[in-house]
C-alpha cells in the first residue's frame, strides 16, 4: 500500500460532466454592478469610501473561486505491475455552496487500484481543486472526482471521500459550527471487494479522528 501525507500519458483535462459548467464565462462588469445593487438592497452606503472598491473586489473574488485551472492529467504505465491501494489523503479543499453561495472547506481522501497506468500524485490535488471551482453540492464534487479518476485512468477501483463544513450550516439556519458532512463514492473493487473496502474506509477514518 502506498499513503500519500511524468511512456508519459498527457490527458488534457478537457471534458467536464456539466457541459454548462465548461462553457461558463463570468461577466466581470455585470458582477461588479450586482455586487453594487446588492449592498444598496442590504441597506449599505454604497457611496462611503469603505465601500467604494467592494464590488470590483466582491467581482475578483467570484471570478477566481469559480475558474478551474486546466492541467493535464500525467499518468505513467505500471510497469511493476503495483496491485494494492494507493491513497492520497487529507487534501485540502474549498467550494462554493450552489445554494446559499456560502463557501464549504474540508479534506479529500482519493484512493484507487491500478490497472495498467498509475497518476502523478499531485494530479490528485489537481482534479480536486478543479472540480472544487465551481458552484456546487458536496455530494456532486464527490462523484466527479471519482467518475472522472474512473475515465482517465481506468483503474480496477476508485474511492473518494470528502469531510467538510458548511458555512450555510455554521454561520446561518441552525448554526452548528464545526459540524462536518461526510460523503463517498466507491466504485468497482473498492466498492464490491470487502477486504479493500475496509481498508481504504479504515484509513480515512484514521485520517478523521486523527485531525
């Protein structure tokens, strides 16, 4: 087993599962004038010097959570023939929730069985990120991360769990902080073999109650 704490394949990171997701282009100006409005809606002096610059920054702020950086997805063929779980864990993340557009933050753990090819490990961190730019739900970035491991490397097995908090949930509503929502998709093996499924759940289990 192989714990993470480029023949090189270049896979371009070009395909997203959400079609609108890949073709959005973020209006700059139209967010600066919202941004405006909405604190003159909350009531704001929207002509104090203290505010003057917020929107153009409220613009800048959004244009860079929401923009994923492409990169390519470097794999390399397992020529060792390496067949036990690889697992990167504890990979720091944050998102915006699609529903309240609050941030939620937390940890990944991704592990796979190698078929033919193994990543680079820092793709790991890459995709994550990736999918993490975007308005989303916690459960939806779970399987994109683990649907789209499945397709570029075609793996005998993926699992993928998230651990994060949610400041619609802290912040507002019941505001419980420090509550954490976990989520996972486990696919082939790591889902129907029982030994590699405790593994992998086991360690990043370890991983929660070790933080």
């Amino acid at each position: 087993m192989t714990v993470n704490d480029d023949r090189v394949s270049a896979l371009a990171l070009a395909e997203q599962p959400d079609p609108d997701a890949r073709l959005r282009r973020i209006d700059h100006d139209a967010v600066q004038r919202a941004a405006r409005e909405l604190l003159r809606a909350l009531g704001a002096d929207v002509d104090a010097e203290a505010l003057e610059d917020t929107p153009r920054r409220v613009a800048d702020a959004y244009a860079e959570l929401l923009t994923p950086q492409p990169f390519r997805a470097t794999t390399f063929p397992n020529d060792d023939g390496y067949d036990e779980l690889i697992v990167a864990r504890a990979i720091p993340f944050h998102s915006l929730c699609m529903h309240h557009l609050l941030p939620f933050h937390g940890v990944a753990h991704i592990g796979y069985l190698p078929g033919e090819r193994i990543i680079g490990l820092s793709k790991l961190g890459r995709v994550v990120e990736f999918f993490s730019r975007d308005l989303q739900i916690q459960e939806r970035l779970t399987t994109q991360i683990a649907d789209w491991l499945g397709r570029e490397l075609e793996p005998r097995g993926v699992g993928v769990v998230l651990e994060a908090e949610h400041l619609c949930m802290s912040l507002r509503g019941v505001q419980k902080l420090g509550a954490k929502t976990v989520s996972s998709a486990l696919h082939g093996l790591v889902r129907d073999d029982p030994r590699t499924r405790q593994e992998f759940l086991a360690l990043t289990t370890r991983t929660f109650h070790d933080q």
